[in-house]
C-alpha cells in the first residue's frame, strides 16, 4: 500500500479576508435569530450592513461569497437548512444580490452605503414575499402585509445604511486595520 499523498489547499489573502467576513455576518445571523421580531418575517437584516460593507470597498464577487456563505452555513448552524426559513432567506439573498450586481455594473460608485442597503432591503422582501405567495401561501390577503413589510425594508434599510456608513468611515480612519481596503474595478 501506497503512503498517502498529502493535500495542500492554497489560499489567498483575499480567501482569509472573506472567511473572516463571513463569519462576522454568520455571527450576526445568528445573534439576530434570537431577537424578538416585531411582526412575523420582520427582522433587521444587521448581517447585511456586513455585505454592503464588503460590497463597498471589496466590490460584487467577495459580497456575494459572503451573503451566500452566511446564508447557508447560517442556516446549517440554526437547524433551518432546507425549511422554509431557509428557502426565503436565501431568495432574499439572492434577490438582494442580483439587485446589488446590477446596480454596481451601471453605477458603479454612485451609490452611497446606504443607497446600496435601501436597495438591498427592498429587493430581498420582494425576494421573500415571492417565495412566500408562490411557495407557502398563494393568497391574495398576503398582498395586505405587502406595504407594512416594504415599509420596514425601507425604514430598516437606511437604518442599516448608515450603520455601514459609519462603519466604512471607521475602517477608512484606521489604514493598519484587518481588512485592508481594495478598489475594485466599475465592474466588480
């Protein structure tokens, strides 16, 4: 028998930054789930203000490492994967994403932290709400909840916005910090 070869993973600085990242906002997911929801399917979103944070200085790609990552190992971690819960958070998510990828691309830069979290907020409960009408509930009475929940993804989406505001401009006072900034490309 043969001694067995061993495997060597390399990784990136950028790979380490995105793992730390995504944990940050798995965390947050997860502190989050225990917080009382004011209405049912309401929930800040404060593991986002970490994406629109990665998607500011980082751009698009690592985002959407770290909104998937979080999404799923979240959803591992709490017990939901493949529930129901999981199913909306991740449509939220990549509702939200598609949003954020679209802008970026024709905007680049023109947005601000919290254009990008109102944006984010507004795409993933339409995301959710889909999910829910298509999926769970196909009744017209669903649509009722329709402007309460925008009205929270607003409300919560520049609340958000400019928590990550406040954040970047932290993180841009302090150049030795971990996560070096980059800048991305318009595209990214």
């Amino acid at each position: 028998m043969q001694p067995a070869i061993p495997l060597t993973i390399v990784t990136t600085t950028e790979d380490h930054r995105i793992a730390w990242l995504a944990a940050l906002a798995i965390a947050i997911h997860i502190v989050e789930s225990v917080l009382p929801s004011p209405l049912p399917g309401v929930k800040p979103g404060l593991a986002n203000i970490v994406t629109v944070i990665v998607l500011m200085r980082y751009g698009i790609g690592p985002a959407i490492w770290v909104a998937m990552l979080r999404v799923l190992v979240g959803s591992l971690l709490l017990g939901t994967f493949l529930t129901p819960t999981f199913l909306l958070s991740l449509s939220g998510a990549i509702c939200s994403l598609v949003a954020l990828t679209v802008t970026r691309i024709l905007f680049g830069n023109l947005f601000s932290a919290v254009g990008f979290s109102l944006l984010a907020a507004l795409a993933h409960i339409c995301g959710q709400f889909w999910i829910a009408y298509t999926l769970f509930i196909p009744h017209p009475g669903l649509f009722n909840l329709l402007p309460i929940l925008m009205s929270a993804a607003v409300l919560l989406g520049i609340i958000n916005g400019i928590i990550a505001n406040a954040a970047l401009v932290k993180l841009d006072s302090h150049h030795g910090c971990l996560i070096a900034k980059h800048t991305p490309n318009r595209a990214s």
